[in-house]
C-alpha cells in the first residue's frame, strides 16, 4: 500500500500513514499501521519542531477479540544541544498495549444497531 501524505505547507504539520495486513506468529489476521509525523507549534518569536513515528499493530485473537500493541519514537531537532549526538536514533520510546471487545447493542438502541458507544457527555452513539 503506498503511503498516504498530508501536509498544509512545508512549515506546517505533515503525516504520512501506510498499514499492511498479514499474520502474527501464531498465524492470527494482522493488521500493522506505520505513521510518521512532523508537528510544528508556531508561537511570537518561538518555532517547536517535533518529529516522531507511531507503530500500531491490531491482532485479532479470540471471540473478535482484538490485541493492540502500540510504539511511540520521538526524535530530536536540529535545534535541539544533542540532536548530533543522537544522530537519526529516537531518544524516546513509549510502548502500550490494550484489548478491544465489541459489546452488543444495550437494549434501547435504535433498532438494527450492531454496536453502541457512550460518550463522555453521556451519550450513546451507534452504528
């Protein structure tokens, strides 16, 4: 799948996403997402360049249960005192992981819903 792009303008955010499907080593459907992104903060007299990538991988695994994994690296910038010292190494990396399960539709929902969510105002939403 070729990468999907998006920017504004060379000194504005920019995201760049692709995904590819196969299997885990248990032989599991896997799904992998890849994005890189530049976010720019603009302020009076101040610029802040982050640049950092997000690897989310989805396994599904029992009952539509579905495994998430996900991996966090930032860089550093130019700008930044060590930024030669690391080179083109992240100098973080955050790591988390959750199950996701799909729960039927509560009763008083709308009729052919598959599936209902509760917003943080206390709203049901569905689909």
């Amino acid at each position: 799948m070729a990468p999907l792009c998006l920017t504004s303008a060379p000194s504005r955010p920019a995201c760049c996403s692709q995904g590819a499907e196969g299997r885990d080593p248990e032989g599991r459907p896997l799904y992998v997402t890849s994005e890189s992104c530049r976010q720019v903060l603009m302020a009076v007299r101040a610029v802040d360049v982050s640049d950092y990538e997000i690897i989310t991988a989805y396994s599904r695994l029992e009952d539509g249960v579905v495994s998430v994994r996900q991996r966090t690296v930032v860089y550093l910038d130019p700008r930044q005192p060590r930024y030669f010292d690391a080179g083109s190494r992240a100098v973080g990396v955050f790591d988390a992981a959750a199950r996701m399960a799909r729960q039927p539709a509560p009763a008083d929902a709308p009729p052919g819903a598959v599936a209902c969510v509760a917003t943080p105002k206390d709203v049901s939403q569905c689909v």
